[in-house]
C-alpha cells in the first residue's frame, strides 16, 4: 500500500513562487510514476507534470519553463517548484502515485491561489 501526503500550498502575488511537497509512504518499489494533478476552479481535474522513477520529467505546455517536478528517493518526496505563478495557476493542486498492480494513490490536496 502506498499513500501520499501534500504540503506547501498558500497564498502568493501573481509572479511569485511557491514549492509544493509530496510525501510517499508505503511500499515505494511499486511506484510507476508520480505526478502533480490541478484541478481549478469550475475544472476538471488536470495533469500538470509528471517524473518517472528514473526522473524523467514532463510537463503540460501551460507550466512548462515555470514549473519543475523533482523526485528525492532517499526522503521520499516528489517536489513542484512553481515559479512566475499567474492567477490562472489557482486550484488545488494533487499528488499521485501510478502504481502497479493496484488503483493510484491520491493525496488530500493542497490549495494554491495566486492574486493578481
């Protein structure tokens, strides 16, 4: 079993920076994938990066040069560096873990919203 856990979300001005943290706990050598979902507000749920085990990032066109996905293996997070954030980066954003052999792992969320 795998669970994940955020943190780092809050309030920002349009151009500022946040860092979002993904915390994994379980049993990590099932881990596919991770990746940061947003869903904003009136939106369906949305993919906005993701990194693979071997640290391969990709991102969504609309972040790509502003925000950057991260994995720590030894602490066990997955990081979203958000940079330049625009009021349209509001939502609550959520941590995933695709695994294998069983249903991907969901955090709480964490609400960003960038005031303009």
């Amino acid at each position: 079993q795998v669970h994940v856990e955020e943190s780092g979300g809050g309030l920002v001005q349009a151009g500022g920076s946040l860092r979002l943290s993904c915390e994994v706990f379980g049993t990590v050598s099932s881990i596919l994938n991770m990746a940061w979902y947003r869903q904003r507000p009136g939106k369906q749920r949305e993919l906005v990066a993701t990194i693979t085990t071997e640290r391969i990032p990709s991102y969504v066109d609309s972040v790509k040069g502003r925000f950057t996905i991260s994995m720590d293996i030894l602490r066990g997070t997955v990081d979203l560096q958000m940079n330049s954030l625009k009021p349209e980066d509001t939502a609550v954003y959520y941590c995933n873990a695709e695994l294998q052999d069983s249903d991907p792992a969901w955090g709480q969320g964490t609400q960003v919203i960038v005031s303009s």
